[in-house]
C-alpha cells in the first residue's frame, strides 16, 4: 500500500512537469436557461436562455488539467479556420500557462460541442464536427512539431477522440519517437482498432471501450482482467488502466500485477471529462518519475474529484492534496481556495440545494467580534464563504503599518473555524468582483453598515437573496487592539 504522504509529496513533484499532449481540440459550449413551459409546436421544453460559456474540450481538457495540476503542458493539435478555432486559439492563450502549437487546415471544421443545461439538469447534446484524417501539409507539420518537442518532455500524451489528428501514420510515428527517447506514452484511446497504439506504454479505455476492442466480457473484475491483458500481449503494451464507473479502476500490467481501486467519488453529478483528469493526472504523476500504481492511485483520486462537478471540470492539486488526507471527506475540498475553485464549491453545494452566505473583512488579529460575527453569519446559511482581503489591499485601506499578519496567517486561523465553510483572497478594495462571481444567497455585514451601503448587495438582492445585518461585540477591534499593545 502507497503511503498518503507520499501520494501527497508526488503531487508536489508533478509541479512544473513537462508534458506534450498531442491530440483532437475541440471547443465546449454551455447553454445555460430556465424551462418554465413545454413548447406547443412539439413535446419538448422551452429553454429561455440565461447565460452561455465555452471552454476547451477535447484535448483541450487534459491540457487544463495538466494546467490546474500545475504540471506545463504543451499543446499539438489542429483547428479550422473557423470562429471555434479562433475560439480555441483564444481560450489557450487566456489559459497562459499552455505551450501552444497549433496547427491551422482552411476547410476544416473545428469540432463543437454545445450542451443546454436547465437547473444543472442537461436537456440536449449538439455536436458540430469533421473526422476526416488530417491533408497532408497539416499531417506533416503536427509531425515535425511533435517531433521537436518530444526530447524536453517528461512524457507525451495521445489523446484521441476520432477527429483525425490521431491518424494510424502520426500515432504510429509518435509513439515510436517517444519509446526511442525512453519517455511514457499514456494514451487515451477511440474507436475498436487498438493496433493504432501499439507500443505504448499505459491504455486508459472504459469498461465499454474494452469491450468494443476486444470484444470480450467485462462484467467481472475477472473478465477485465483478461480482456487487458490480451491487449497487452497483442499490441506490446506495459499496461491497461480500465476506468470502471461505479467500480472504480483495474490496472494490469505486463508483468501480470493487478490492482483494483475503489471508486473515490461521493457524489457524482456529471462524468464528462473524467477521463480527461484519468490520463493528465497519470501523465504528470509518470512524468514526475511515479510509478504506474502510484499514478493509477492519484487518477482515481482525482477522477473522484471532478465527477462531483458539472461540465467538463478539472482537479487542482490543492484538490487532490487535501482529498489524499481526508480533511473533508464529504467533499474533498480545501477550505483556501482560489475564485474559479470556490465558485465550482458553490455550485455542488447548490445542486445539493444548500444556501450559501458571505461576508468579508481584514481579519487581522482575530477577536470576539469576529467570532461572533462569522457564528451569526453561519446561522443564517449553510454553508458560509468569507472573503479576505490581501495584504495590498489591507495596507491601502488602513495604512502602511498593516496587516500585522500576513494573507496566508488571516486566511489559515480563519479556515481553521467551524463557522467558515471557504476563504477566499481579494486583491481589490471591495469585494465587488468577488461578489459578482459567485453570487451568494445571503450577505452578512456588522451593524456599523446600512443595506444601502453594503458591497454587493444590489447584486445579491437582484437575484431575489437577502442582507443581513449583524450587531457588533462593543470594544472589540483591531485597531483598538493595536493602539492598546503600544500604548503598554
């Protein structure tokens, strides 16, 4: 058995990880509306629409894997000289820590995957896309890219979703330039002909995947156990990783080792992507010099992750850190999180129809007004947010001399309460923007402030939430609390 602290250290490890990730990029949209009424021209719901995101898909997700893992990933792959390409050209240079290398075909159709969602139920799948293989000029210049890279990468990622980058020629090619350099090949494989992979080093199929390739039972760990293992003795692999649902993963390895791990997720809400988070965390643990059951253990930890998320989702590190240590077994959340991560907290709180308060402040030198504050606070919720200021942003609002603790003090003393559900850092002077982000349900402030003149609160209400206003502990203050300290 893996020891947790060495699980944790690896993820440590897999920081600042060089991976190249070859494979088909896509863009996925996100139609997100109300259904109120059942249209009269067809038995179907009416969606008005809300909002609509987009993000990477794909190939594309692995690499924001890769990213939110910490690990720096470059990108090969192709796009059309179509609105999505710019769309995914763009979306990778927002991503900033993505190597791009991206090759554009005129003619060709960037795949686009748009999905409409009401109340965070999916309502409908619309695909746009082309599977022809790659022309020539395109083939060649994914080769010759891929080819230069490959020596300064810790491992090279095949990701393959049957849109014609990963034709027989280039994985064949690939493949065999990584096994010359002596770096791991994960691959996550399409389709039924696995010959296309022969050689590498880890295949990351599903339960149906490995049916359709081997046309073999897997409805046992012992029927899944063979059928892997007739893929590695036909097409000279090192191992197979089988992603099974509810049953969690099976590893099997040449050498005739087999591990089965248990399903990590409590609660599932959407499995889009997880495979996605399977083969970036395998590729960052293997880049980083783990073994494959050392790897295997960390994906399923992560998969676990983001099957508890909506769309096509990401682990952190930080995520998978405090998930490996259990510090929230319900949730394997970390109580410090950054703003896109405690907005995606919100959200699986929401779904679980859980109201969410929030309240801000310096916190610095904690007191009795403040735990009170943040007692009351989390009485009128279930689950509160606090939103902390940074300490550039505490030194403007009171002066040089301050904080006299630093961010990552205020934010640790503050998550270590158990009224304080998340902590989450803001650099500006008012926590507008983190307001706007995630929207709570119910914004708490001290007495010493009027509804008019609390930040957010046209925001929250708008949304039909509410602001409450506490009483404050009378001779409790920072600032008093310092004049004291240097007046004795």
């Amino acid at each position: 058995m893996i020891e947790i602290s060495r699980l944790a250290e690896r993820v440590e490890r897999m920081k600042a990880t060089r991976i190249l990730c070859v494979g088909d990029a896509m863009l996925d949209r996100f139609v997100h509306g109300t259904v109120d009424r059942i249209s009269p021209e067809a038995p179907i719901p009416v969606v008005r629409i809300e909002r609509e995101t987009a993000m990477l898909g794909g190939a594309g997700n692995v690499v924001r894997n890769l990213v939110a893992l910490a690990a720096v990933p470059t990108f090969v792959s192709v796009v059309g000289d179509d609105g999505a390409g710019r769309d995914v050209t763009r979306l990778i240079g927002e991503a900033g820590e993505i190597d791009p290398c991206i090759v554009v075909e005129p003619h060709r159709q960037t795949t686009i995957k748009t999905r409409f969602f009401a109340s965070s139920q999916q309502l409908l799948r619309a695909d746009s896309e082309t599977t022809a293989p790659l022309g020539d000029a395109a083939r060649t210049q994914v080769l010759a890219r891929a080819g230069r890279l490959l020596p300064g990468m810790a491992a090279l990622v095949l990701s393959d979703y049957g849109k014609g980058v990963l034709s027989p020629t280039v994985t064949a090619e690939l493949i065999g330039q990584a096994r010359a350099l002596g770096k791991p090949v994960i691959v996550d494989p399409k389709g039924s002909d696995y010959s296309l992979y022969r050689g590498a080093t880890v295949l990351t199929p599903n339960r149906k995947e490995l049916h359709e390739a081997t046309k073999m039972p897997v409805d046992s760990d012992e029927a899944v156990i063979t059928a892997a293992q007739s893929l590695i003795d036909r097409f000279d692999l090192t191992a197979v990783l089988v992603t099974r649902s509810q049953d969690g993963m099976t590893l099997v390895e040449r050498d005739g080792t087999i591990n089965h791990l248990p399903a990590e997720a409590r609660e599932v809400f959407d499995v889009s992507g997880a495979g996605d988070t399977v083969v970036a965390t395998l590729a960052a643990a293997m880049g980083s010099g783990a073994g494959l059951l050392e790897g295997a253990r960390l994906a399923n930890v992560a998969a676990g992750i983001v099957v508890g998320k909506v769309g096509t989702a990401v682990c952190y590190s930080a995520e998978l850190v405090t998930a490996l240590h259990h510090e929230d077994l319900k949730t394997g959340e970390t109580k410090i999180v950054a703003l896109e991560a405690a907005a995606e907290t919100i959200g699986r709180w929401r779904r679980r129809g859980l109201t969410v308060g929030f309240t801000n402040g310096c916190f610095d030198l904690l007191h009795p007004g403040h735990v009170t504050l943040l007692a009351q606070a989390r009485a009128a919720c279930d689950r509160l947010v606090v939103g902390l200021n940074s300490d550039a942003s505490v030194a403007r609002l009171k002066g040089p001399t301050r904080p006299v603790q630093s961010e990552a003090a205020r934010a640790t003393v503050l998550a270590a309460l158990s009224s304080v559900d998340l902590v989450v850092i803001f650099g500006e002077d008012t926590p507008a923007e983190t307001i706007h982000a995630l929207l709570p349900d119910v914004l708490i402030k001290g007495g010493d402030y009027t509804v008019e003149t609390v930040v957010g609160a046209d925001v929250v209400q708008a949304r039909g939430g509410r602001v409450l206003l506490i009483d404050l502990v009378e001779g409790c203050s920072t600032t008093g609390t310092i004049r004291r300290i240097t007046a004795s």
